[in-house]
C-alpha cells in the first residue's frame, strides 16, 4: 500500500486522485460558516500539527531547506489571492516517487518529488498546489467532521496514524485502520465528488488570479488521470478514492476554453529545483549518465543553466568533486545567478575541506540573497566547520530576530552553543526547536536539563522557569481536551 496518495484521501476524504466535479456558486450545498461552528481553526491545525509529528518521522521526509522553500514561495504566492484564504499555510515535500499532493488540518500540504518531476511547467505544479489549498480555503474538513459528528476528530487522527504505518507495515496499518475506521472512511469518500469539483473551480480562480496559466491545471490532470488507474487498481476497496473520470477533466477544459492565452515562462527556481532533485534519483553514475547525454543531445525542454546544475549535482554525488567545480564553473560563465548555485559552490568547498571558502563565499551570497533560509543555515554549518562557533552564534542570533520560528536555526544554534560548552542555552535553544515542531514532551526535557546545568545566569535562568511552566501548562491543558474529546466519542 501505498503511504500519501491514500493519506490525502483518509485524512481529508479528498487526495488530488479522488473524483468529479461543482462549486458552491455554481451547485454545491452551501455548508458555509456553519459548518465551521463545531469544528474550529484551532482544532484543525492541533490535528495537522500532530498528524505532522509523525510525517516528519517517515524516511520519505525530504529535510532540503531549497525544495522546501521554493514550494512555499510558489504555495504563498497562490494563497495570498485565495479569497477564502484566513490562514497560513506550509508546504512541505516527501521523496516518493508517485504522482500526488495531498492537504491536511491546518494548511499543510505535501508534495511528492514524483510530482513536482512529472510536472511539465510551473503552472502545472502551481495547478496542484492552488487545488490543495481549495480544499483547505473551502473547510471541507469542517464540513465533514460537522455531518459524522466530533467523534470524528478521533477518529481521523488514529486513521493518519494508521496509514503512516504503511511504509514500514502494510499488515500493521491495515489491522490498524479495519479496527473499526472502515465505515469512517467510506462515509468521507461519499462527499468527495463535491469537495473535488469545488476544489478544481476554486482552484482554477487562484491560479488565474495568481498569474500562472491556467491551461497548466487541465494538461495535468490528464497526466493525473493516467496515473489513478493505476491506485484504483492496487488499493484495498474501502480505501479507495473516486478515479479522476472523464467528466471531471472535461469540467475543468470547458471552463479554460475561450480563456484568453497567457504563456508564462518557468521561473530558474523551478528548473533548479527538479534538476537537483533528478540528481539525486537512481544511482549516482545512471544521472551523471543521463545528464551528459542531455546536454550532449540538447534533448531538454528547460534551459542548459539547469542541465549543467544537475549534472554538477549528480557529479558531487558521484564523488568527482573536480568534475562537479567545472561544471559550476561553467554555470559562472553562462552568469546563471541563483541562491542555489551559492550554496552548492559553498558545499563543494566544505567537501573538499576548505570551511574558510564556504564561509566566504556565503557571506558574500547573504546581502545579496537575505530571505534565503538555506544561505544562513549553510553559513552557520561552515562557521561550525570551520571552528568558528562565536561568529556562528552571531549569524543564529541576528537570523531568529528576523525569523524567530524557525526550529531548523534553534536546532543549529544548540549545536553551536554546545561546541561553546554552554549547557544552558544549548538545552534552551533545543527546547525551542522541538517546541515549534509540536514535540512539547521532548522540549519540556531539555528545559528540565537545561534548569539543572548551572552555568547560566538569574535572568537567563529566569527565562527557562518561566518557559518551563508554559509548555507544562500546554502539555496538561492538550491532555484534558484529549481527554474530553475521548467521552464525547461515541
């Protein structure tokens, strides 16, 4: 079985492979605010946050600070002109190689690698995307939970939990989800040819709005349409989602034609992106193979800039770093400027041993790229290398100003205190780190320890007191919701 296609259905009753077609304006059942009445903001987000705790642990989690950020600056851009759009989404990829994205509580959305490659433009990823974010915009999982009753709540968090059992255990997910999920399920998966017409015109309207062409969303949902035969056909019966039928692409093409045409050119990022991510498919030697013959051939629909990146890619993994350095060198001379070409030259560097270049040649890249995560994580790794942990402190220091939610820089800012020996803001920079990922019992622990290191001052000391208090108090306070939403079950 397969993990994310189902999970976006399960969760939600709707994966970007469930079915037909209508939106509210335009034939749906107007559920409106109402449906919302039992079935909060805060509690959808409490679910996807748990429900993230453990996506985060699946091996399929792609911890790749440029994926990562490219996806949500293509996500945000899409949300910022969703009418319905009352919170903040996060976009995040998983390395699997089927063709899905999937929403869920909250406004997270997953991205499959196979996905992104498959997509033949940006406007086509960006169909994707705008789709999930619909579903999220539209409350479907409000309305949902408003006609089955609150017990659903609990019942949809054990099935994601269930189902992210399937990579390691299909038999264990399995017993998991028939321990009494079953009529659960088949009662989400009644609503979805709504929710995924509504969804699809939604959709349709924020990638126009958005600037992407809007042909993107019907080309691939033919593609979409071959590739759902193919779970239809392999998942269990109770599981499955409605196929992605005729009707509903012919829904979707109807409303494009006569459309103005619009060409929208891909932006560099895009191209980067799906070059280093086909970089890292297969064995290292199959994709230096495949891109020396592409570029040998000039078989690629994409620019050369993003052909030689992925065969700079492809050779550093291949361990020919000399290889890889000419092929960034001749990146330099095509003058392809990109934060991700900065932060790979600076990896090279690290490879090799020289930190001090790393480090120079992030500084540099930082002024001109100052929003880029991936840039500042690098240059506080190369500070670490290069035994340099008071300038990399500096760097986490001025970074959580700007960006105090970062978990990712809190975690690198612990290590660095830890080479600094200070036991105290090692603990509390970590405690902060698994608090904004939700693992409020890992960041209660090292608050505990961090209490007990004895080599900070009052007012630092005072800081973690008071901390300490608020995630106990979070910790008893989610346990007796958990609690009464257990009696209110049926």
């Amino acid at each position: 079985m397969k993990l994310h296609p189902l999970a976006g259905a399960l969760i939600l009753g709707f994966g970007v492979l469930s079915a037909p077609p209508l939106s509210v304006a335009e034939g749906l059942p107007d559920l409106g605010e109402a449906a919302q009445a039992e079935f909060s903001p805060a509690m959808e987000r409490r679910i996807g946050e748990s429900v993230m705790l453990e996506i985060r642990r699946d091996p399929a989690w792609l911890d790749d600070p440029e994926v990562t950020s490219y996806l949500n600056r293509v996500g945000n851009r899409l949300s910022a002109q969703s009418e319905e759009a009352r919170q903040e989404f996060e976009f995040f990829a998983l390395r699997d190689s089927t063709l899905n994205a999937f929403a869920m509580p909250g406004g997270y959305i997953g991205v499959h690698t196979g996905l992104i490659l498959a997509a033949a433009s940006e406007s086509e990823l960006a169909s994707v995307l705008a789709h999930e974010i619909s579903h999220v915009t539209q409350h479907h999982l409000a309305r949902l939970i408003n006609k089955s009753g609150q017990g659903q709540v609990t019942s949809l968090l054990a099935l994601a939990v269930a189902i992210l059992a399937a990579r390691s255990s299909p038999d264990l997910a399995m017993g998991a989800a028939m321990a009494g999920q079953g009529a659960a399920i088949q009662n989400q998966l009644n609503y979805s040819r709504d929710f995924e017409r509504e969804a699809d015109r939604t959709g349709l309207g924020v990638l126009e709005r958005s600037g992407f062409d809007i042909r993107g969303m019907g080309s691939f949902f033919e593609r979409l349409q071959k590739s759902g035969r193919l779970y239809e056909n392999n998942a269990p019966g109770y599981l499955r989602t409605h196929p992605l039928t005729t009707e509903r692409v012919a829904d979707i093409g109807n409303r494009i034609q006569g459309r103005p045409y619009k060409q929208v050119q891909d932006s560099l990022e895009f191209q980067l992106v799906r070059a280093k991510l086909r970089a890292q498919e297969g064995t290292s030697r199959d994709a230096v193979v495949e891109f020396e013959a592409r570029l040998k051939d000039r078989s690629f629909a994409g620019s050369e800039a993003a052909m030689r990146y992925g065969l700079a890619q492809a050779r550093a993994r291949d361990g020919n770093l000399p290889a890889a350095e000419r092929e960034l060198s001749e990146l330099r001379r095509l003058k392809v400027e990109s934060p991700m070409i900065e932060t790979f030259a600076a990896q090279l560097r690290l490879k090799q041993g020289d930190a001090a270049g790393a480090v120079r040649l992030l500084r540099a890249a930082q002024p001109r790229y100052p929003q880029e995560r991936a840039i500042a994580y690098g240059l506080v790794e190369s500070l670490q290398q290069a035994r340099l942990p008071a300038d990399a402190i500096k760097v986490t220091e001025d970074e959580l100003l700007s960006y105090p939610s970062d978990a990712k820089m809190h975690a690198l800012q612990a290590k660095t205190y830890s080479m600094l020996g200070k036991r105290l803001q090692q603990h509390r920079a970590q405690a902060e780190a698994y608090a904004l990922l939700g693992q409020v019992p890992a960041a209660v622990e090292q608050f505990e320890l961090a209490q007990k290191a004895g080599d900070g001052n009052f007012y630092e000391q005072s800081q973690v007191d008071s901390r300490l208090r608020e995630l106990k108090k979070r910790m008893a306070d989610e346990a007796k919701q958990a609690k009464e939403a257990k009696k209110s079950s049926p």
